[in-house]
C-alpha cells in the first residue's frame, strides 16, 4: 500500500476504553476498521481532542460522541464548539455523530450542527461491521477529493507500476539501485520519489509546455484558487517567472518603470529583452530599511520627467513605458495598497508586474486585503493588465523553485498562444515532476477555510513573538538598572484599540487586535516608529509574519549612539546555536515567521537572545564563544571578549559613518552610461577589466553592484560609479575596510570579487581596442 492509501480515523469519545456496552461496541467498530486496513485514533476527553486535531491532519475521518461528558446543555455545547473547530480547519473531512438514541441526540442539535454533520449513528441499533463500512467509504471519498489534478493523476499512475522504456534513464530509481553510492542515494530519497520523477512520453499526464491534460487542469485550479484569469507553473523560481514575464510583454529599446528595490532576476530581463529602466526610487528609514516607493515618484508628470530625463530614449517627448515592475512586499514586509498603485500607474503604463516573490499567502487572510495583485474587488473598466509572480516555495508550502505567474487581465489582455512563446523560451522540455506537484498540491492546501487557518496560525505565531520581545523590552528597562538593554523590534509602538478607540502600548495589546486589524501595522503619517515620510495614510503597511529584531546602537535621527551591538556578531552567535535568519544589516536582522514555524522555534529563539545577552554582559571570552573563529585568525581575536568585539565594531562603523555613508549613497541614482545590454556585451566580447575600488572613479561598471544587504542595487550595469570621493566608492572603500578589520565578518556584495583584501570590479575598458 502506498503512503497516501493509507487512511486514519479519529474517534473521540471519553468511554472508549470503559468495559461498557458502548466502549466494547466501539472497540468492535475499531477492529471493523482494522479489517479494512485503517488505523484508528482514540481520543478520550474533549481537551485532547481540541489540541490534538490541529496535528492530525492526517485524519480521513471524524467520530464524535455528541454526549461526550454527559447529556446536559453544557455537553452538547461543547461538543458542538468541537465540531465548528473542526470544520474550520477541514470543511470537507467526514464528521460522524454517534450517541444513544440518536434520535434524543438530533433533537438537541441546531441546523448549525445538523449542516456541519455527514452521518449521525445509533452505535447500539447498527452493526459494528456495517458502521465500519460507512466510516471507511466515507473515508476513502475524502481521500480521493484531497487529490488535486496533477498530484492526483500521479497518484493514479504510479499504482499502474508500468515498466519505463523513456527517459529519464534511471526507469524509477533502478539504475541507481546497480551501484553501491546510487544505492545510498536511492535509499535516503525513498522509492516514491523515482517512481514519480516522470517525462513528457507519460502522456496520461499532460504537457507542462503545452498547458494540457493533468497539468492544464492544475494550472486552472491553481487560477481559481489564487484569483487570477489564467496561472503559469514555473519550474526554476520567480528569477524566471519574472524573465518570462518580460519576454512576454517587453522587447527591445521598450522603456519600462522598474523599482529600484528589485530583484536581481529584474536585472537579468531588463539584460536579455534589450529594455531600458525607468527606476522608480523607494524610501529609506534610519535603520537602512527599505521603503515603498512615494506615490509623487508614480504620478504622470514624475514619470515623463524620468522618460525625458533618459539619455537612452530617442524620442522622449513621444515615448512611452509598456511595463512597470514593483515588489510587494518589499524584503522588510513592506506591502502596498495594490488598487492605489494600479491607479496611479494605470495612468502611465498598460501592464503593471508585482513581483511577490515573498507574498503568495496575502490572499489567503483578510489581513492583508486590497494589498495584493489578485484581487476579487470589481475591476476598473480599462485598467491595466496585472501580473503577480509568486515563489511559492518561499512562504507557502512547496519544493524550492517552485513558482507561479498569476494574471489578472486589462485592457491589453495577455493572449496565451503569444505569450506562451516567451514561456517555453524558459521552461524545459524535463520538468521535475514531483515539482510541478508541489504547486498542485499547495493550491489545494490553500483552497477554502484551510487557506485561512494557515495563514492565521502564522500570523499569531509572529505576533506571539512580537509581543513577548515588547514585554520583556519593557521588564528590562523598568528595572532600573544603569545600561541594562534588550532588542527591540520594529514595529509600532501604540495601537489603536477598535472597540474603545483608544491608544494604547504595543506590548498591552490583545492577540485578537493585532491579528484582526490591519490599522495596527499600517504606517500612519508621523508615527516615529517606521521612520518613513511623505508616505499618505494606509498607503503601506508592515506585513507581521516578517519580524525585524532591532540590535542598540541606532538612534531615532539615524547617528549611532555610543556603544551598540552590531546585528553581524549576533547573527553568528545564533548561527553557532543552529538558528539561522533570513538577512540582517548593520543593526536590524529578519526573521520570517512561515506556515513551518512552532512556538518551540521562537521561544527557542528568545532563549539564545538571553544567551547573548548573558554572554556580552558577562564579557565571555571570544573563544568560548566562537572558537573556530579565533582559531582562524589568532592574532586578531585572542584575548578579546565578546562585548570587547561588539564595542570595536560598533565604533569602527561609527568612526567611518557607515550608515551615513549607506544612505548617501543610494539617495541619488547614478549616471546612466550604457543600457543594461551593452554593458552585458562587453562582458561575453572582453570589453572589460577589472578595477579596484580605489581606482573606479568615474567608471562604467559592466555588472550590477548589490551589496548585502540590502540586496537592491548601489550601481546597475552601465552605471557610471561616480567620483573617487563619492558616496558610492567611499561606501565601498568602507565596507572593504570593514572586512579587513573584521576577518569571518566579510560583505556579501555581488558584482565585486574580494581579491586579497581588495575589492574589484570589472568595468568597461576606458579604449576597449588597446
């Protein structure tokens, strides 16, 4: 029997292992279920069954006792509470309702019950064996309905065990079972896996290229349960789902309006479709958190300003851009009012693109509602045609690369023979089976209540979170003593409270307002919490699950105060303790709260935070702390102490104003030189050297220079780095000092290479024919 054959049932009932008439006839009804091949999960009291559903989803079916306690009002209650908590989780799993007489039992119930009930049962009156019967065809009706269309039809021909005479040539893991280091390679994945690793020569299961069969059905399912018109699997991440894209609404010399604050795969298309960027400038706060982009930069008037301000356009008083790209959210959780920034860049531009490469849940909780692409609002008539591009690996549940376009059509609508060109271009012809049934699969997962169940445990997990941080922040600094510190974390510090609509702490707020009211994480106009102006009220708003812990050292006018903690030495400290974060910068790091978190990780977390703590107030000595690190480099680390470390760092970025230098440097954008695709061209036809950093003034740099964080932008390609004295190169000059300062500590900058301590980059050749 294959794993997903496999059925369970839960029976929740307080006399299941009582010597009682009931408690032996149930216990026939389990041996019944035992005889077709079920297993049966007991579950004696109404508290069990409460917090143990959450973490059963394997259930394939539901016995409740509706007299489970006794037979008054209050039991009835309580068993009608289970039943909604079930059906909240699970709309469709099978609920079976028993009690003796079961006609006294129905006549307690309500329609709200009685809508929310498969099957009442009289135990006594009917057979063990026919109950089972029931239980067990309900059962497998329930396990089939869970199958969506690919991941089903997979299902479905892997229990055909047809022999492979096509590729691929290990014939479902055979080939690898002939050599001892196949074997172990066989044995760790398991069966299933090769037997479902499949080509297109399975016809049965329909062409990923030609969006038929199987594969065509969970495309469209994927459309109706995400929002959009038409959906797209995407096999190689959101780096390609945003090519494919652009090859399908973008050619060359095309302008398009491109978010500074966008990913490097943004880059690549501009590269590849021969376009030219329009960049559209976010906002920075004084933690180096980037911002959304100001609606004056999206208004009409600013974006031909941009198009005439562009040495590349040939006509700028006739130009106009094709496509717009903007993410949302932003890597911080920053996340849009989407119908706002649809009207203003309507306005300018027929086809608007989110890259929501770290937001695919957003439809799924009213939460996050109007601040997503696939909307159900009523659509503006002649509005533009919306793209979403979703990483659903990232923060629903699916295998790495495994991605979504969704399209919502306007007044260019997408024609799919067309854009399918473009498609094809980036998808392979030996899609990953067991990956395009990841996004199969995570359709279904999403789809009705589960949606919501999901993403609301995820929500409060991170609020939970929040609001432990908020109240130990406040014990410690009211204890009242000298220079006692803990993190912080950004986010705001009152909240509207909506029943009395009074402000009150962030730290004493509920659960229940924070989770249900979307104007608590709104950046409101003055507020000193976000640190971002000239944004309009409701125009952004921080997503909760994606908590920045904020490390001392920065205050409120952005200087750094006297002493601090640099967020890089805590993130190796919680490295050593296996807690890894998702980025940092110099004072804040990021934690994504995802539907795979638990309490045991965050309270985890906050337990390694006290450790640190300890540690620097303690000044631990380094080698205790990090000892493959001073081991490494004896002679700069010896004798030194955690706190000893954190303080020398802290003045070192203090001393050479590296925040400072940061914001000056990305608050202009640079001389635009050459397009992204003559830069590139140099590149393959030698047309560059490389150039240290203390030699790059004025320059033309062939690749984009992405430092990390925060990951957008310093120069793109073709971009002139500026004078020598310049914020760009001092910021570089900086961050090179830093890592020779600070050896295990080093930058991660694309587009430069560390070569013995110096950092190059190749730009063009100032006379590419000597």
């Amino acid at each position: 029997m294959n794993p997903e054959e496999r059925l369970n049932v839960v029976i929740i009932d307080d006399s299941i292992h009582t010597d009682t008439p009931r408690g032996r006839t149930l216990m026939r009804i389990v041996k019944g279920l035992a005889d077709y091949q079920i297993a049966a999960t007991m579950i004696a009291s109404l508290e069990d069954a409460r917090s143990a559903f959450a973490h059963l989803p394997e259930a394939d079916c539901v016995m409740v006792n509706w007299n489970l306690g006794g037979t008054g009002a209050k039991d009835h209650n309580d068993a009608k509470r289970l039943i909604d908590e079930i059906r909240k989780r699970n709309e469709d799993i099978p609920i079976f309702v028993f009690a003796e007489p079961i006609s006294a039992a129905t006549a307690s119930m309500n329609v709200d019950v009685i809508r929310e009930v498969n099957e009442f049962v009289n135990i006594m009156d009917d057979t063990p064996e026919f109950i089972a019967g029931r239980i067990t065809a309900a059962a497998h009706r329930y396990k089939e309905s869970l199958l969506p269309p690919f991941f089903g039809a997979m299902v479905k021909f892997s229990r055909d065990f047809e022999y492979s005479w096509h590729t691929p040539g290990h014939a479902g893991g055979t080939a690898f079972r002939k050599s001892p280091a196949g074997r172990l390679f066989f044995n760790f994945f398991g069966e299933q896996l090769f037997r479902s690793d499949l080509s297109i020569s399975v016809g049965e299961l329909g062409s990923l290229l030609d969006h038929t069969g199987p594969l065509g059905e969970a495309e469209r399912y994927a459309a109706k349960v995400f929002g959009a018109d038409r959906t797209y699997f995407v096999t190689n991440g959101t780096s390609t789902a945003n090519k494919i894209v652009f090859f399908g609404r973008v050619t060359e010399d095309d302008l398009v309006l491109v978010d500074r604050n966008c990913h490097k795969s943004a880059e690549h298309a501009l590269t590849m479709t021969h376009s030219i960027a329009v960049f559209l400038v976010p906002t920075r706060n004084r933690y180096g958190i980037i911002g959304p982009i100001p609606p004056g930069e999206m208004t009409p008037g600013a974006i031909r300003s941009k198009i005439e301000a562009c040495p590349f356009v040939r006509d700028p008083k006739a130009a106009v851009p094709v496509h717009a790209i903007i993410t949302n959210s932003t890597y911080d959780g920053l996340c849009y009012h989407a119908s706002q920034v649809e009207g203003m860049l309507g306005k300018s531009v027929d086809s608007i693109h989110f890259d929501e490469a770290w937001y695919g849940y957003a439809r799924f909780n009213p939460l996050y509602r109007e601040r997503f692409a696939m909307r159900d609002d009523a659509r503006v008539p002649g509005g533009p045609t919306v793209f979403a591009t979703q990483s659903t690996h990232k923060l629903l549940a699916a295998l790495s690369q495994a991605s979504m376009i969704h399209i919502r059509n306007g007044r260019i609508p997408v024609d799919h023979a067309r854009f399918n060109e473009g498609f094809m271009m980036h998808s392979s012809t030996s899609p990953l089976y067991p990956l395009m049934a990841s996004l199969d699969v995570s359709s279904k997962m999403m789809d009705g209540a589960a949606g919501r169940v999901l993403t609301t445990e995820s929500i409060e997990e991170a609020i939970r979170f929040r609001l432990t941080m908020a109240r130990i922040y406040r014990e410690v600094m009211r204890a009242g003593r000298q220079k006692d510190w803990w993190f912080g974390v950004w986010q705001p510090e009152m909240v509207t409270d909506p029943k009395s609509r009074k402000k009150i702490p962030f730290a004493d707020a509920s659960l229940e307002v924070l989770r249900d009211n979307p104007s608590a994480w709104v950046l409101h106009p003055g507020d000193g919490w976000h640190g971002f102006v000239g944004l309009p009220d409701n125009y952004c708003m921080l997503d909760p699950i994606k908590v920045t812990v904020v490390t001392p050292g920065v205050r409120d006018d952005g200087s750094l105060g006297p002493w601090g903690i640099p967020a890089a030495v805590v993130v190796r400290f919680l490295e050593t303790r296996g807690i890894v974060n998702e980025k940092s910068g110099d004072y804040i790091i990021l934690f994504l709260f995802s539907m795979g978190n638990t309490k045991g990780k965050w309270g985890t977390l906050i337990t390694e935070l006290f450790e640190f703590k300890r540690h620097y107030d303690q000044k631990t000595p380094l080698e205790e702390i990090f000892p493959e690190l001073v081991n490494a480099y004896p002679e700069r680390y010896a004798g030194m102490t955690l706190r000893s470390l954190c303080d020398e760092m802290h003045a070192f970025k203090r001393e050479r104003r590296m925040c400072e230098l940061l914001e000056e440097a990305y608050s202009t954008l640079p001389e635009p030189a050459v397009v992204y695709a003559e830069a590139y061209r140099s590149i393959v036809q030698g047309r560059v050297e490389h150039v240290p950093v203390e030699e790059a003034g004025g320059r033309i740099v062939a690749t984009g220079i992405y430092p990390y964080p925060p990951g957008i932008p310093l120069l793109a390609p073709g971009e002139r780095t500026g004078l020598q004295d310049g914020p760009v190169l001092m910021y570089l000059s900086c961050l090179q000092d830093f890592d020779a300062r600070f050896p295990g500590f080093e930058h991660d900058i694309h587009g430069v290479e560390n070569v013995k301590g110096r950092y190059m980059m190749h730009c063009l050749k100032e006379h590419p024919h000597e």
